[in-house]
C-alpha cells in the first residue's frame, strides 16, 4: 500500500478530491527555536566544564601526569638528538702531531663544519712549549675542535724561528686567522684562559669567557710581558 504521506503527484490528487487529508505543513523555525538551540549548545559546553570541576584532586594530577609525561617525552627525544648530533661531532680531544704529508688531509681536507687549530712550534723555546701544554688542555675541553701540532721546519721547510710560536686557525679547510710570533701570543705569561680566549674570539672553540682575562692585568704587565716575550725569542736563537 502506498504511503499516503508520501510527496507524489498520485496523493496530491487524492488530496484535491478529498480521499486523503491535507498535507500537513513544515514547522517553520523560529526566533525562539535558535534561542533554545544556543542555550543547549551553551549548557553542553558548562556540562563539560562541570566534569572537569568535579574531578578529585587524584584525577586531576593523573591528567596533568599524563600530559607532562608526553611533554618530558618530546624533551627526552629532543635532547638525546641533540647529544647524539653532540657527540658525532666531539670526536678529537687530543692534539695529533703532523708534518707536511699530512697537512693536506689533516687540514684541508678536514671536512665540513670542522675547525682546526695548528701550532707551528720547536723544541727549546719556552712559549712554545706552555702553548703546546694549553692546547692539550684546550683539546680536551673543546673536543669538537680539531687541535694539531707540528714542528715548524717539518711542516714548512725554512721556517723562520723568530715566528715561533704561530698558530693557524682554519675553517672547512680555510685560513680564518693566524698569531704569528710571541708578541701576538702575550709572551711567557700567556695563561690557558687567555688562549682559549685568544682561539675563541676566532669562532674555532665556544668559550664560555664574557671577557679578556688580560683585561684584569694592568698596562705596565702587559708592557713587561712584551719585552720578555722579545728577549727570550732573541736569546734562543732565533733567525732575527
């Protein structure tokens, strides 16, 4: 049997002779239908927000311990990528000792992101030998740093002596900078903290120094160190 409140032009016939009752009208919405409407939505929200309110203090620190333990996670992954990334990189902590076969794979080819900082030293002069001691030191605290030594004839035939001690600072295989010769290097009194500060103003270690620790002594030791600096290099028979 057909379904008599069903839109067919057989019905609508049926209606017009009276056989079936009119078709009844759609509800139209009204202003007080869209009212009562928001209000619900209003009250669903408020619902929600009252069982949020009525969780005990227990549920409520489980939910905050669930979400920081996701935040602690993200954290955790993010760390241990950027002491992995850390670690691909500290690989050096000591200080190799080259001649001229192997400057061009030492240096040169150091690869990329690498800074590498080379002493041109000689038995005999003293200042050479405390930087070669600070650099040991600076090696192992700035192991991303590739530190190498060398003596100054093996590497570069005919060196002069009056040069020593030079250091060379490379980048990806490029010369950034270079201290030529002991005035350059502050002399005997030359301290760690200064050559880190020295090497760090050239970008090859992260000193975590704010300031000069020279800045600390006064023009007249300054002045001093100098002088000595001239007179041990003169007296220990360098090419002058």
């Amino acid at each position: 049997m057909q379904n008599p409140n069903e839109d067919t032009e057989w019905n609508d016939i049926l209606r017009s002779k009276g056989i079936l009752p009119p078709k009844p009208k759609e509800k139209e919405i009204t202003e007080e239908d869209v009212v009562n409407l928001v209000e619900s939505t209003i009250k669903e929200r408020q619902d929600g927000r009252k069982v949020l309110d009525e969780l005990s203090l227990d549920e409520l620190d489980e939910l905050e311990d669930e979400e920081d333990e996701r935040v602690l996670l993200e954290y955790r992954k993010k760390r241990i990528a950027e002491m992995q990334a850390a670690a691909q990189k500290a690989k050096y902590r000591e200080v190799l000792e080259i001649t001229a076969a192997d400057y061009v794979n030492e240096v040169n080819k150091a690869g990329e992101g690498v800074w590498v900082v080379l002493h041109l030293y000689k038995q005999g002069i003293p200042l050479c030998a405390l930087i070669n001691q600070h650099i040991s030191q600076l090696a192992q605290k700035f192991p991303a740093t590739k530190f190498l030594k060398s003596i100054s004839t093996t590497c570069i035939p005919n060196y002069p002596d009056k040069n020593l001690p030079t250091l060379f600072v490379y980048y990806e295989g490029d010369m950034k900078s270079q201290f030529v010769g002991p005035l350059e290097l502050r002399g005997p009194n030359l301290t760690v903290d200064e050559l880190e500060w020295l090497i760090g103003e050239t970008g090859a270690v992260e000193t975590k120094l704010k300031q000069d620790p020279r800045q600390n002594s006064g023009p007249r030791d300054i002045l001093f160190s100098s002088l000595n600096a001239v007179n041990n290099s003169d007296g220990g028979g360098g090419d002058w």
